[in-house]
C-alpha cells in the first residue's frame, strides 16, 4: 500500500513538474511575441517621428498629423492580425518571417489607401506617411534579418557570392535603366515633383523587400523545380506591382504619369525575366513526372557493373500450375534475347520467378506490328515479352487487349514505355539545353497538343501513323489498368520504364473521352448513391484507373492526399491550388448532389480506409463543396477522420449553424491563410 502510495505520488509530482514545464514555456512564447509586438510599433513609431520633426522641427503631433498616425496604427494592426504576424509558426521555413512581414506590410497598405480615399488629407501629409511607413518597413526588415541571423533560419541575399551578387548588380542596372529611359526622362520636361521621386524611391525598396520573401537572386538554390522558379518570379514582379500601384493612390498622382509608371515597371519586368530564364534555366531540374518514380528507386539500376537489386515486395511473382519441374525462359532471356541489355535482364528478374514460366508458353518480341500479338491464339500464354515501347503501338488499347487476350489465368505481360519526362532528357542529351528546349516545345505541340484536340486529331494521325507517340507513365499504367491488367512491378533503365502486369479481371469499355477537359469522377453520395462528380481535369488520362497502385506504393501523405502522386502534371497542380479545377463542381451543386459544406465526396477505393463505422455513418449525410478539412486543417488520415466525425456530431444538433461556422473558417483558412489541400 506505501508502495502503490508513494509511485502515485510520485507519478503525480512528474505530472505537475511537466505541466508547469509547459506552462514556462507558453509563458516565454507569449514574452517574446509582446517583445516582438513592442518593438515593431517603436519601430514604425520612431520613423513616423523621426520624418515629422525633419518635416516640423517639432516632436508635437496635433491636427491632420494626429489622424495620420491614429490611421497609420490602425492599418499596421489589422495588417498584422490578418497576417498573422506575430504568430510563431509550427515549423519555420527559409524566409518565412520575411513573407509574413512583406504580406501585413501590404494589407496594411492598402488598407491606409483606403483611409485616405474616404479622409481626405493634404498632399503633403500624404508623401509624409508613404516615406515614413516604406522607412519603417526598412527598419523592421533589418530587424528580422537580425532576428533569423540569430536563429540561422535564413538564406542570404548573398550565399553563394560568385553567382547571386552578379545577378543581383545586373537586374539592377535593368531597374535603373527602364527608370531612367522609362520614367525620367519622359517626366523630366513636364512634371517631375516630389512625389514621382518618392514613387522611384518606392519601387527600388519593393524591389529589395521582394527579392528577401522571393529569394530572387538565388533561384537555383530555393528552387525545387523550374514551375517552382517561375512562381518565386512571378511573386516577385507582382509584390513590387502591388506596393507600385498601392503608393500611387496613396499619393494620388496623375493618371497619365502613373501609367507611365506602370508601363516602364512591366519593360522591366518582362526583360528581367528573360535574363533570370536564360541564366537559370539550365541549373533548375525540370520536374515533369519525375515523382512518378519514386518508388521505383529501389530498381533503377544507374551503374551496368552495380549488380545489386531490389524487389518490391517479399517475393517475385511466379506462374502457379506450369507442372514443370525446371524451365529454360530465364537462360534464353539471359544469353539469347537480352544477351545485349544486361540491365533490363537484371530488372525483369527482379520482379519475376523466370523459371516458373513455361518455355513453350513464353512469346519474346521485340516488335511493333499488331499482327504479332493479334494473330496469337487466345489462353495460350503463360508470359508474353514485348522489349517495343508502347509508344509505337497502333490502337493502343486494342493491343493491349489482344495481349490479355494471348495470356492464360494468371499470366503476365511485360512491356515497355517511354513517359514525357524521358522523352525530354533524350532531347537534353542529344543537344544544347536551349536548343533542346526549342526542339521539345515543337516536339509538346505536335505530340501532346494536337493528338487532343477534336480538329487536329485526324490530321496528326494521318501523318504520325500513330508512331512514337506522347505518353505520360500515369497513362500508360492507366490504360493497362483499364484494360483489366495488375501492375505487378516496374522499373526505368536507360529512360526507359519496364513493367510486369499480372491479367487480373475482365474488361468494361466505358464511353467517355478520356482527354476532355471536363469529365466525371464516380464518388460515394448520400445514403451509399453512387454519384458523378464533374470537375476540370488536372490528372493525366487514365490516371483513374491506377488509384489503388498508387496508394499502395506511396500511401498518404500530410493532409490525406496520395503521397508523391505522379499522375498530377505541374498544371493541375496550379489548377488545384487556384481551385480552378472545383468549379465544375457547382454543377453538382445545382443538381442537389452536393451542399455548400458537408463531408468530401470521395471514391469507394478511399471511403474504404476510413474506420468501418464511419464509413456507413458519413452514408447519411449529402457530401458538400467545402469539406471540414478546410476548417480543421488536419494532417493525417486520422485526424481527417476526427474532423469529419466533430463535424457530423455538431451537424446533428444544428445544421445551419453548423455549416454557417464551418463555411466561414474555412473561408478564412483558404483566403487568409492561403490554406490548401492540394
């Protein structure tokens, strides 16, 4: 008993110590964001006076000077609270602090402009407060390089010297010249006052402050992908276009002399990022379906003499019921067939159990004539080998087809492909990176543009004969899949993907144009109703049919979407982050298959990871256009779970209420803090 006393009180004390640990520790959080809220309205303030005793030569604020600072701290609070300024993040980021910094400083911007439109001050008390409010936004971008210096969380301008500090010089002779030649001289013989040099003045800060949140002059360091560096770019020029135009307002100047303003800012930036791609470009890696990929590292073998292996699973597939004891396809394979192609050799064994297959029934080709594979009789083939990428195929689907056809129950089919993001490391390697980009954009119209559309379609199959044609790996899978194929394996030698595909199941021919730009996705409805969910594509064709593939290999990842999902190209990914793709949704809307909020429509292949009784009590409910996910923001598929199921309690004891609340956090989320699923 004085045992079991003395553990609880001990378990007790480690209780209290650990709550009183954490207690200190919110306590020194919110020390350092009132330190941090102190010093950023001294700053603003020592500059609000320090420009007015110049200007007054009195540290005395009375009359229309009292309003513009009673407006000033106004501006600078809603701008710090909708930005979330002094809000420490979970986890910083390299330049962070410097975007939430830049994103008040603008909200508060251009609510001020809003202010002054309404209360209607001096001229010269406006040029005041534009100076005043740019000098603290100065001062207080010292501080926080300070501050990110002292927690080492930040790039600098300057890393990597012998490259940055060059480009930063040349853009800004650039700058300087569509000033001078764009602004200067245009204004100068008519009407170049005090306010046009302060606008200059402005354009050159924006310019410093934008490059800090966009890490403009690094672009090859802070870049993952070159969609990635032309979206820091386009950043970039929007910030400096925003704080541009918000200051003439401000300064109410004449319309005629703002748009020359605008007019020579737009030169420059056109003409900055030409320099910014042609310097960059070839040191930013194209990142297309890279990410397709990922799970086949374990097999891409990049050295001949690496003779090391890595299959996907416990064990190869082997063919059940052959009745041979030993068989002779991996010795032909080996030293007759791929006596030249040792590293495909190497990956096809370590995906398949070769000697399981019956020699008599194995077809090894290397060919692109239908006829091979089309005149073969049906269940004949245990394994059918076709070393041809699919690329070359003629009626692909039909081929695919007369393969399945070929094979008995249980039998494989290993193939070939040439997906869009080798395609284009072949044009890189047969010549000069410019020159190969010039080739691969003809090569993206012809190939992939055309093909597509209703008019040309026709024209690019008469001259193309359907020869080497555009595919992306998500495509390839996709048709297989469709076709009733399994993919068992896959792996890319020499820019090449081989697969294994298992024939598993029938085939159901579904009538819909696979390439149009609007199709319907089948989600779970109300009450288990299967229901068509329109939305824009941002997948690539026949990326439906590998859903399944795709989660096995790469499961989810933080926020419940697939994790590495090769089937979304760059554009749907800016699509879906500009919820351009939703849209199409409010049809649905309008056919009472959804609610303005409600639980998300998901596939049956997704609702089926979910726990067994949530899966039938989300059932009872209609899915709705903007999910609790927005509201909650959750990681895992736990957590999204949770979020529904405290959607769906609350729901149930006040509808109305419940979405009303549920639509405006989520709004707030999406529009404020820039949240987003995808």
């Amino acid at each position: 008993m004085d045992n079991e006393l003395k553990i609880n009180l001990d378990l007790t004390k480690f209780s209290v110590n650990k709550s009183a640990g954490g207690l200190n520790i919110k306590e020194g959080l919110n020390r350092k964001i009132l330190a941090n809220i102190s010093i950023s309205f001294l700053i603003y303030l020592f500059a609000f006076y320090l420009f007015y005793f110049l200007k007054e030569k009195t540290i005395n604020v009375y009359g229309d000077n009292l309003i513009l600072l009673g407006l000033i701290i106004i501006s600078l609070s809603i701008g710090a609270y909708f930005s979330q300024k002094f809000v420490k993040p979970k986890r910083e980021k390299t330049g962070q602090s410097y975007t939430i910094l830049f994103n008040s400083f603008l909200i508060s911007l251009f609510l001020f402009a809003i202010f002054l439109q309404v209360i209607q001050l001096q001229d010269t008390i406006r040029d005041f407060a534009l100076i005043s409010l740019f000098f603290g936004l100065v001062l207080e971008s010292y501080y926080c390089m300070f501050l990110s210096k002292k927690r080492k969380k930040i790039v600098s301008l300057t890393e990597h010297k012998n490259l940055s500090v060059r480009y930063l010089l040349f853009d800004g002779l650039i700058l300087t010249l569509f000033c001078y030649f764009g602004i200067f001289k245009p204004l100068a013989s008519v009407d170049f006052a005090v306010n046009e040099f302060i606008v200059i003045s402005v354009i050159y800060i924006s310019w410093l402050v934008s490059a800090s949140t966009t890490h403009k002059f690094i672009p090859s360091i802070v870049s993952y992908s070159r969609w990635n560096a032309i979206e820091l770019q386009i950043k970039f020029y929007l910030r400096i276009l925003a704080l541009l135009v918000l200051s003439l307002v401000i300064l109410d100047l004449k319309f005629e002399n703002s748009i020359i303003f605008i007019q020579a800012f737009v030169g420059y930036s056109i003409l900055s990022s030409l320099v910014s791609m042609f310097m960059f470009a070839d040191k930013i890696k194209n990142k297309t379906d890279e990410p397709s990929v990922v799970f086949l590292k374990a097999y891409e073998i990049k050295d001949t003499n690496d003779q090391s292996k890595a299959k996907n699973g416990d064990s190869k597939y082997s063919f059940k019921g052959s009745g041979i004891s030993e068989s002779t396809v991996k010795q032909k394979l080996q030293f007759e067939y791929l006596k030249d192609y040792g590293d495909v050799f190497a990956v096809l064994d370590s995906m398949l159990d070769l000697a399981s297959f019956d020699t008599r029934q194995s077809l090894i080709i290397k060919s692109d004539e239908p006829n091979d594979v089309s005149e073969k009789p049906a269940d004949s083939f245990q394994l059918i080998v076709n070393l041809h990428v699919l690329n070359d195929q003629k009626h692909l689907n039909t081929y695919i087809l007369d393969v399945k056809k070929s094979l008995v129950k249980g039998g494989v089919f290993v193939g070939a492909l040439l997906p869009h993001h080798y395609r284009y490391k072949r044009f890189l390697k047969r010549n000069s990176f410019w020159t190969a980009n010039i080739f691969y954009f003809f090569d993206f119209i012809w190939k992939r543009i055309l093909p597509k559309l209703p008019v040309t379609r026709e024209v690019y199959s008469a001259f193309s004969k359907e020869k080497d044609r555009a595919i992306s790996l998500a495509e390839g899978l996709g048709r297989l899949a469709y076709c009733g194929f399994k993919i068992i394996d896959l792996a890319a030698v020499d820019d090449v993907v081989y697969f294994a595909a298992l024939k598993n199941g029938g085939f159901s021919p579904q009538k819909k144009f696979f390439y149009s730009p609007i199709f319907k996705m089948k989600r779970v409805g109300k009450n288990g109703k299967p229901i068509f969910v329109y939305k824009l594509r941002t997948m690539y064709p026949y990326s439906e049919f590998i859903q399944d593939f795709v989660y096995n290999h790469n499961k989810l990842e933080s926020g419940g979407k697939f994790k590495d999902d090769f089937r979304v190209p760059v554009w749907g990914k800016i699509f879906r982050k500009l919820w351009i793709d939703e849209l199409p949704m409010l049809i649905n809307w309008a056919k009472r298959d959804l609610k303005i909020v409600g639980v998300r429509p998901i596939s049956s292949h997704y609702l089926s990871l979910y726990s067994p009784e949530h899966q039938e009590r989300r059932k009872n409910f209609k899915p709705g256009l903007l999910p609790p996910f927005y509201a909650d923001m959750p990681d895992t598929l736990k957590e999204i779970e949770l979020s529904e199921k405290k959607y769906l309690d609350s729901y149930e004891k006040n509808p109305f209420r419940t979405d009303v609340r549920y639509f405006c956090k989520a709004v707030k989320n999406i529009v404020l803090k820039n949240k987003r699923s995808a």
